[in-house]
C-alpha cells in the first residue's frame, strides 16, 4: 500500500517497487505523487479514488522496461521534452487500463 496522507507501508511509489517483487499489486491511495517511475518488475499498480503521478523534474512520468498493469491512474507531464509514458518492454502484455494521460 501507498499513501503519502494515510498510515500505509510507503509513502511513494518509488518504494513501493524497490521492494516488489514479480506478480505483486501496489495499491496507491488518493492523492499527487510527484515523482517519475522506472518499472523494471511484473507488477499491478492500482489507483483507489483520485491518484494523480506527475515527474518532479524533467524526465519520463513513467518507463516501462517489464510488463506491467496500469489501472486507474491520472498521468501528468510536467515537461514537453519527454514522454509521459515510454514502453521499452519487448512484449506485448502491458496493460494501461482506465488512465487519464496528459
């Protein structure tokens, strides 16, 4: 579980998924995380209410190197020289299902 208001285990999703581990569902409570995120791992990240993830400096919002599920995210580039999501995963399993890019 990730939180940055609430009692949770983490307080980003960056450390949420340096400790996943493959097949594993982070679920991201309400709230702005601003941060970029480089997922390397099979893993579920799941928005539950209004979860927005925007980089906090210049960068990807998201890199996708595994497969992986995105499901009920808001996503936000902060920077028009990068991508909000970039897909380097060689398959073609990765879901985004239910997200709000921008």
């Amino acid at each position: 579980e990730v939180s940055a208001s609430r009692n949770a285990r983490f307080k980003t999703i960056s450390d949420a998924l340096k400790e996943a581990e493959d097949g594993d569902r982070i679920v991201v409570y309400e709230g702005v995380y601003r941060e970029s995120l480089v997922i390397e791992k099979r893993v579920c990240i799941q928005g539950v209410g209004s979860v927005t993830i925007e980089n906090g400096s210049e960068g990807n919002v998201i890199v996708i190197r595994h497969t992986c599920q995105l499901i009920g995210l808001t996503l936000h580039q902060r920077s028009k020289n990068f991508f909000c999501i970039r897909v380097i995963a060689t398959d073609s399993n990765t879901l985004v299902e239910k997200c709000d890019i921008a």
